[in-house]
C-alpha cells in the first residue's frame, strides 16, 4: 500500500493506542521495578518502532501549522467534558475487550490515584480529562498524529528522543535553519510561542485553556513532552514560567504513567462527584 500521510487509510502500527504507552512504561520504569528494564531498542516490537517511524517522518513544522489551522477553529463539535469522555469511550480497536480497560476507566483510575493523595480538585480534574484529545482519532486522524511522546518542531530535535534516527527522513532535516538549538525561536522565548509536534495534547490544551489554572494547562500542553520533563532538554526555549509550570507537569507525569492497574473503577459511582468537579470549572459545552 503507498503511504499516504494524511488519510485514515494508511496502516495503524500499533495494536492500540495504549501499545504507546506500555512502551513508554519500559522505557520509563517505576524506581522499584528498574531490575526489569530492558533495552528499547532491541526488544521494542515492530509496530512500535513503526509507529515512531511515521510519527519522526511527518511531524514537520508544516505538518503542525497545517494542523493547527485544521482544527484549533474548533468547529467540529459542541460537547461537555462527560460527553467528550463518553465519545472517546466509542474508540474501538484491536485490543482484547475482555482484558482492557476502556478509556472512562484509564482516566478515572488516573484522577483517583490524584484525589486519593489529597491533591487540589483542579488537579484531579486534570487527571480526568487530560487524554480526551484522543477523540482525534474518531476523526480519523491517524495514531502518529495523537499519540506519541512530543517535541518542539522548528528547531533542533532532541538526540535524547526516541529514535531519533527516524528523523532523517523528516522534510525539516534539510532546512539548515530549523536545525539550531533554537531554530526559528529566540533563546528563552517560552514555550508559549513554540509549535509543538500534533497530538492529543496541544489539541485538548487549545479545547481546555480558557478554564484551568496554568499549572493544569502545563500539565496537559506538556504530559507527553518526555524529552523535556524526563530528559531534561529543550531548556534553551524555556523562560521562568515554563520553568515553574515544569515542576507540576512532573508532579502529573507518575499519574499518568503508573497509575492504571487491572482493577475498573465503578465508573456509576464515580459519575456523580466527577459532574460536580466538571461544572465547577467547565460550561455545559464546549467547542471542539
Ligand atoms: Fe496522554
């Protein structure tokens, strides 16, 4: 099949969307299980290491800006955060339904593990919604283009992101001016003013911005900036705020990355305290 790098028709390497993130979880292990790591780049399976190969090729700053105007109008649809949870909960894909959590479940887990170590409300607010921007894929947007760890586009990539070598084949490899520590930024701009690669993270940052407070909004723009939260890079761009909202998107990353077990919540018994969270900081509807 010719690869067609915009349409839903090309081939999903990855079994589901989750395969990211249990990779994720190889490459970064909780601290007590370390014994456990294995090097990813030799076990890592061939749809993963596909998955990152189509991401690195086509998240160019063209790609973003294209995608930005796509969909940062914001004229798809009008839905409520509950609404938009039960929506992404329509995601079907290759995984054992018998065996998986579904979407509610993930983020519920994630905003209970939160509550549960007595954090502000706004923060497990931010762990209930901070994966909706996979609804991306519902319309059809394919897995590099929602998932994946981020990066800055417009200037250098980061030798500490995962294959790396997968770049060489991006457009903006050869443009010598994207290709500097700071590339088309000046020093110390803020992250603010930089084009992140597309995904489910920029994309519900831009849904969410105008109702949370900036720590939270971090915490979503950046929860899969691991080259920056986990590898520390990219701090030639940032300015004190960034440096500041840093330290919660780190606080958030261990809920994000570790917090989903085996065991569904009662997602019935559930609802009714996370409405009351919802309303407290979200209109009925929002535009998406
Ligand atoms: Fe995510």
């Amino acid at each position: 099949m010719p690869e067609q790098p915009h349409g839903p028709s090309q081939p999903q390497p990855l079994q589901d969307l989750d395969e990211w993130e249990s990779f994720l979880l190889d490459r970064y292990p909780q601290p007590d299980q370390m014994s456990t790591f294995r090097d990813y780049g030799d076990n890592v399976r061939p749809g993963v290491r596909e998955f990152y190969r189509l991401n690195h090729t086509h998240q160019s700053l063209d790609f973003v800006r294209a995608k930005e105007r796509e969909f940062l109008g914001k004229t798809r649809e009008k839905m409520g955060i509950w609404e938009a949870m039960e929506y992404l909960n329509t995601l079907v894909d290759d995984s054992d339904p018998d065996t998986e959590l579904t979407q509610i479940e993930h983020l519920l887990q994630t905003a209970e593990a939160i509550r549960a170590d007595g954090h502000p409300r706004w923060f497990i607010l931010t762990g209930l919604i901070h994966d909706l921007g996979k609804i991306l894929c519902l319309w059809g947007e394919p897995q590099w283009a929602v998932v994946g760890d981020t990066f800055p586009v417009g200037c250098r990539y980061s030798d500490k992101i995962v294959f790396h070598e997968f770049f060489r084949d991006n457009p903006d490899w050869n443009v010598p001016e994207y290709q500097t520590p700071c590339g088309i930024y000046e020093p110390a701009c803020g992250l603010d003013t930089v084009h992140m690669s597309w995904g489910h993270d920029e994309y519900l940052y831009n849904v969410v911005k105008d109702h949370l407070p900036e720590e939270a909004l971090a915490m979503i723009r950046y929860h899969s900036f691991y080259p920056a939260h986990r590898e520390g890079q990219y701090t030639e761009l940032m300015n004190d705020r960034d440096r500041y909202r840093f330290e919660w998107v780190r606080k958030f990353n261990p809920y994000d990355l570790y917090s989903k077990g085996h065991e569904p919540p009662d997602v019935a018994e559930l609802r009714p305290y996370y409405e009351d969270l919802i309303a407290e900081y979200f209109p009925a509807k929002l535009a998406w």
